[in-house]
C-alpha cells in the first residue's frame, strides 16, 4: 500500500520509520518531509497548511492512507479534507482536534464529565480577568486558548507578573488571536508523564508512557522549548497511577468527546501532572508528542499500519497494543542559541553510523540536503535515540550515540533522564 505522511519533524520522522518497518507498505510519501524523512519517503514539496494541494496529490498518487503528524493541519480541519476528497485518513476531525485546539473546550469537557484537573476560570476581556486576579492564589497559571506553538502558558509567580501576563496574551497579543481567549488555571506541582493513546472513537489504547526536557538547560533551567529530550517509560508512571488514569481518565475522555458528538479518531496525548492528590490532566493534544513519539514508536512491537487501520475502522478493541520490555532516551541535538536565535546551514557529520547498528536511530527535525550534504536548517536539528535494558543504559547509549554526531554550534543537555534515573537507583 502506498502512505503518505503530513508534517517536516522529528516526530515525523519517527512515524515514518515504523511505517517503513511494515511489511504492507510499499511506498510512502512525506509532505513536505526533510532531510532524515527523504532516506524512507520520497517527500513532496507541499506545506502542511495547503489541504486542496495535499488531497490533489494524494488522489493523483493513489494513496491508501493518510497520516497527519502536527496539530495545525489537524485543529485546521485537514482531516475533514482528506475524508472528503474519499482519502483513508488517520488523525482526529477538526470538532475532534478541538480537544487541543481550546483549552477553554478541554477545560469545559473535563468540569463537564468529572475528569481530575486544574481548577480554572474562562476570560474573554482582559478588564474582568485582571479583576479576577486580585482575589486568586498565587503562583497561578495562565493559558492563551488556541494553539500557540507550545508557548501559549505563563506560569506566574505573583500578582505583577500574573497582569504582566494578562497583558502580553490578550492585549499585546503575542500568541496572536490565540489570546482573545484566556485560561486562569490553579497551579499545581507534582511529576509530569506524557501517556500517547491510540483510540478509534469508542476505544482507548494507552502506550507505554514518557517524559520529556522542556527547558533549554540543564538541571531545567533556562527558557522552555519543544523538548530537548525524552524518555519511556517513566519510572513514575507506577501501576497504581494507570490504575487510576483509566478509571478517571481516559476512558473518561473518550466517552466524553462521543457524547458531545465529538468521536475522537487518531492520537491524544494526555499530558499529566502527578499531584499529591493523584493524576490530573494538565492538557490534552491531538496528535504524537515531538519528542516523545521518538522513544515510544521505537519500544512498540506492533505494525503501526495495523494499530491505525484499527483506528479508522473502530476496531480497536481487537488488538492487543504490546512495548518492548526496555527503555529509550532521545537527545535532541540543537543548534546553540535555540529556541532564540541561532545559525545554520551547517554540515552535519557522522550521520552513517546510525544505518549500522540496531537499536539507535537519528531522528530529523531541522535538517536540509544540499550539495555539500545534510545541513542544519533549524533549532532542533536531531533527535538521538538509543534503547537499552534499562533506563540507564539507553542513556549512556544516547548519549555515545549523540558524541558521533557533529556540526559546528550543536548543542545538547546533558542530563536527560538524568535525575530520575538517580532517584530511582537510590
Ligand atoms: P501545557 O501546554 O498546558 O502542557 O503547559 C505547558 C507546561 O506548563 C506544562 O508542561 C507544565 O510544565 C506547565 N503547566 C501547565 N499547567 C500547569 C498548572 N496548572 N500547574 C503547574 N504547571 C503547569
Ligand atoms: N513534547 C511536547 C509536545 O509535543 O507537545
């Protein structure tokens, strides 16, 4: 069968492995791909955004199934194109993509169906969400509505940064029209585990969990990214804690969006803080966490083909979604001075030794083939994962892997899955 596959990142490249891994697939197809992506996909020069160009192409080429990986084309409806133009789409529709789309809609469905989270309060002026300030506990946590890249939360310390804050989102609009809208959350404190679910509307499948490095430094300093690295499982993510997920979670979520006529078809990514009162949802998203699809795709034993045949044809229930028992860490290789500014166009080196041997892979985020071969073409240029037996050993393995990769500014953290691995040693 022939795939083709939305998106131009790490986690993409990632999706792109395990489809290439199934034996049902003959061909696939990546729009608009990068450098890594090229190696198993022929991409396509079509942006994400550009949904009439992606079903042209995708009817003119025959292909069986479609795969959104980022949440712009998903929130945007491309899901709802796809399907209309008669394309076999993996990915949530656009009332479905809300779930990630709104805060203000995931934090409604969660008060609405009695699912554990913050508590919070909805802002359409910033006059009546400043009043509601001098009244609330601080540190408290704002969120602009709509997508905003993954930059759109301000946790607040005190009263003057939370109306600083109120300023930027909704009247500086610095997330853009993603702040006419506003979240006033609780703050909480506590673990965060990333949990990937594969649902097909009425079924719910959890995959091994994960956890990634938002910060750019180490020991979580510095400013917040799109993750400079991740691991599976967390140690944190205890039996007791899927326990209570699935009886207050997930199921809970599922059953939610179809009964608000909302079926959710595709990934969603439940983001949780383990509090001191148990788990609660921090957010959800639509689609396979970048990084975290890097170190769970790798562990999962089934044809990904299958699991999203499953998906579409609401027969989820039928399959039994089995990991390796082992770890994975990735380490994001960067370009120094991300996520501000940064140079690129630099040539990356080392890059062949990943083809010979099992277990490493060296995912692409912001890479571009030029004449003088693959060079950086972003913040994030590399992902490198290595499994091992346990969580130490796949990091000393990522981190041996990340030493054969070079090009001038990379920069890396060098403590990913660091501090848990030593706590749970003690
Ligand atoms: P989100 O995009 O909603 O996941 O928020 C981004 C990050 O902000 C999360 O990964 C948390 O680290 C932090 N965060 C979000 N909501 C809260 C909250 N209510 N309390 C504490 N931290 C939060
Ligand atoms: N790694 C967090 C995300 O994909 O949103």
């Amino acid at each position: 069968m022939k795939v083709l596959i939305v998106g131009s990142g790490g986690r993409e490249h990632a999706i792109a492995v395990s489809v290439a891994k199934s034996a049902r697939v003959d061909k696939i197809y990546c729009a608009p791909g990068n450098a890594g992506i090229g190696q198993v996909a022929e991409c396509v020069p079509i942006g994400v955004m550009e949904f009439d160009a992606l079903a042209d192409f995708a009817k003119e080429k025959a292909v069986d199934l479609v795969i959104v990986g980022p949440d712009d084309p998903l929130v945007g409806g491309l899901t709802d194109v796809m399907e209309a133009a008669g394309l076999r789409t993996f990915g949530p529709k656009k009332n479905a993509a809300i779930l990630e789309g709104s805060k203000a809609f995931s934090k409604d469905l969660m008060k609405k169906y009695h699912i554990p989270t913050a508590a919070y309060e909805i802002f359409d002026d910033a006059k009546t969400a400043l009043a509601y300030l001098e009244t609330a506990d601080m540190p408290i946590v704002l969120k602009a509505d709509g997508l905003a890249l993954g930059k759109g939360v301000l946790i607040c310390n005190n009263l003057q940064e939370a109306k600083d804050g109120i300023k930027t989102i909704m009247e500086e609009k610095k997330f853009g029209d993603s702040g006419n809208r506003i979240v006033i959350e609780e703050f909480m404190t506590g673990r965060e585990v990333s949990v990937l679910s594969f649902v097909d509307g009425k079924t719910i499948q959890i995959m091994s969990s994960a956890q990634d490095h938002k910060r750019a430094g180490d020991g979580d300093t510095g400013l917040n990214t799109g993750g400079m690295g991740t691991f599976s499982p967390s140690p944190f993510y205890t039996k007791e804690v899927d326990d209570f997920c699935r009886e207050h979670i997930y199921q809970a979520t599922v059953d939610a969006m179809a009964a608000e006529g909302r079926p959710f078809q595709g990934i969603i990514f439940f983001g949780l803080m383990l509090t001191e009162k148990g788990p609660r949802v921090l957010e959800y998203n639509a689609r396979f966490g970048d990084p975290e699809a890097q170190v769970v795709l790798p562990r999962m034993k089934n044809d990904i083909i299958d699991v999203m045949d499953a998906c579409i044809d609401g027969t989820l229930d039928q399959l039994h979604l089995e990991f390796e028992d082992n770890a994975a860490v990735c380490v994001v290789l960067a370009s120094d001075g991300y996520p501000l500014s940064y140079e690129k166009g630099y040539v990356i080196s080392g890059l062949e030794k990943f083809e010979e041997k099992d277990g490493y892979y060296c995912f692409h985020a912001g890479t571009k083939l030029t004449q003088e071969g693959i060079v950086t073409n972003g913040g994030r240029v590399l992902g490198v994962t290595a499994k091992g037996e346990s969580l130490r050993s796949a990091r000393a393995n990522a981190y041996e892997a990340a030493s054969w990769v070079t090009f001038e500014n990379k920069y890396l953290r060098s403590d990913i899955g660091k501090a848990i691995d030593e706590q749970v040693e003690k």
